[in-house]
C-alpha cells in the first residue's frame, strides 16, 4: 500500500513538472519586439518635417508584448517630455491619399483598436500602454499604419504633418539618417561684435539667447531661436538680416534692413522666467548653408523701445547668425 502512495506521488510529481514546463514553453512562444522612434525630421513624409518649438531631444519606445488571448500589448514609452505638457499618441490606418479629404497618406480618425491614449509629461520619460485589438504576428508584419505623437505645444491636428513630433510605420524601424545638429549661444549686446552698436536701454542685461539648427529632409533645416530671462508680456521682434556692404544700403547699415524671414523672422512672447521662451522656423536653405556660407547677422529687438532696424544700440542681442 505504501508502494502504490509513493508510485501515485512520484506521478503525480512528474505530471505536474510537465504541466509547468508545458506553461512555460508556451509563455516562451509569445513573441515581444520593439521600436524606436526619433524626431520626424522628414524621415517618414520628406515635406512636412516636425516644425515646432518642442526640444528636439525627444525620442519614444514601443514595444509589442504577445498575448495569450491573441491581442498584442502596445507599451509606449515618451523621452525627454516636457513637465504638464499633454501628449497625444495614435495609431492611424494608411491610406490612399487621393481617397481622403484632405489628400493625407492615412485615415484622419485614429484606430482606437490599436493605439489612442494622451499622457501627461514629467519633464523625464513616461509610459502608457493599451491592449490592442489585433495579433502581434498582423501588426508587426501585415498592418498598414502610422504611429503618430502630436506636439503638446500645438492645438492637435490630424492634417498638419508639421506638428507631429513623431510619425513614422507602426511597429516597423524607422528610417533614422543621421541628421546634423548645432547650438549656438549669444550674450547680451554689450558692443562684442561692433562696439559702437552696444545696446543703450533698460533692459536687464541678464538676457541670452541660442540658435538651433537641424538638418531636414529635402535640404532643408529647422531654425529655433531660444530666449532666456525674458520680460513676462513683453514681445521681442528677432530677425535675421543679410549682411550688405554700408556703402550701398540706404542707412550705412552693415546689413539689408528688411528681415530675411526665409531664414528667421518671428516675435517671441517673454514669459518673466528662467526658463527659455522660443520660435521655429522651417527653412529652404540647407544646414550646411545655414551655418557655413550664410552671411548674416542675428538680431533681437529691444521689447521697451520702438523696433528700429537702423539703430544697432537698441538691439538687446546682435551677433553674426548661426556662427
């Protein structure tokens, strides 16, 4: 009678230790990859790169967990987000874009079964995550669609490509060439690149300001002008102007008095704080132009005096653009 409990126990043992092995061969049959996306910098659609103001330094990871229940769990992971900001991610269905009212590659409504969800940023990275309605096999190799991250400093848009932060194939690698970038950092004018052009005023001589330049697709490159210790409700004019010969210019200017708005032209709001306040421009010109071979100056208008474009000492920042 022992014998036969011994044998019915060691049986017992055996079966169970195939049931767990069973479990986990099946849990090591469920597939998981993931993706990365960067700053759409025309990778996906070359004439429409992202053209806002967000810091280009944002990324996203996706990752797609098989299920048992023949779903796909979609965990989206946003880096390098902006503290409160609400960001918008989507998956929307490709489609032909003469077939659609207003000519986009895709359907304007997202695809809830797949991805829709909004996350709050937190200045550092933050992760949602939705089951999606679909096997991870017909999304990873069959599924037609775009991932999209709306910015959260533009009113959310299904039709202007330039304000996705990040569109690219759902669950496929992204096409990420290495495009080229550079800072550049000015002072307040105190006469360092003409000394009788040093600002004259009462402006807080505290005020900084950078360019950014990115390389895009097509040969084209975004420009965002940064301010720091700005006047809150103050609007600052910062333009870039051709450089010129004084002798041929109506003013003896060292520079042609109209703003060159192909390359930087915008009012930039001050908002009172540490913090940068800024403006973006996309431009026709390449990097390379931009910050090799164009000949300009950069200049940002005193805020408490009328916008003069004759009179250098009113320019709270004035340097050569770009460089």
């Amino acid at each position: 009678m022992k014998f036969n409990q011994s044998l019915l126990l060691l049986v017992g043992l055996a079966m169970f230790s195939l049931f767990l092995s069973s479990c986990k061969d099946d849990e090591e049959d469920l597939e998981m990859t993931s993706y990365e996306y960067v700053l759409h910098n025309g990778q996906a659609v070359p004439s429409a790169a992202y053209g806002g103001s967000h810091p280009t330094d944002f990324t996203s990871d996706m990752q797609l967990e098989e299920l048992e229940n023949g779903n796909t769990k979609i965990t989206v992971t946003l880096n390098n987000t902006i503290d409160g900001a609400v960001y918008h991610l989507h998956a929307h269905d490709a489609a032909d874009a003469s077939t659609t009212p207003n000519g986009t590659p895709y359907i304007e409504a997202p695809n809830a079964d797949i991805l829709v969800q909004m996350v709050t940023g937190n200045g550092s990275s933050v992760t949602v995550t939705q089951e999606a309605m679909m096997s991870y096999t017909k999304l990873t190799t069959e599924y037609s669609g775009f991932f999209v991250v709306h910015d959260p400093l533009q009113d959310v848009s299904t039709t202007d490509i330039t304000t996705y932060l990040v569109v690219g194939g759902f669950a496929r690698t992204q096409d990420n060439p290495d495009y080229a970038s550079s800072t550049f950092q000015y002072d307040f004018n105190t006469g360092q690149l003409v000394p009788e052009f040093a600002y004259s005023g009462d402006h807080s001589n505290s005020l900084k300001a950078s360019i950014q330049v990115d390389e895009l697709a097509e040969n084209r490159s975004r420009i965002t002008v940064s301010l720091m210790n700005t006047m809150d409700g103050m609007v600052y004019n910062t333009h870039a102007h051709d450089m010129a010969d004084a002798a041929t210019t109506p003013n003896g200017t060292p520079y042609i008095e109209t703003p060159n708005a192909g390359v930087f032209a915008a009012t930039i709001d001050g908002n009172g704080s540490l913090e940068a306040t800024a403006s973006t421009n996309v431009s026709e010109m390449s990097y390379s132009d931009i910050t090799t071979s164009y000949d300009g100056f950069f200049v940002v208008h005193d805020p408490l005096q009328e916008v003069s474009t004759v009179d250098p000492t009113t320019y709270v920042i004035l340097g050569v653009f770009a460089r």
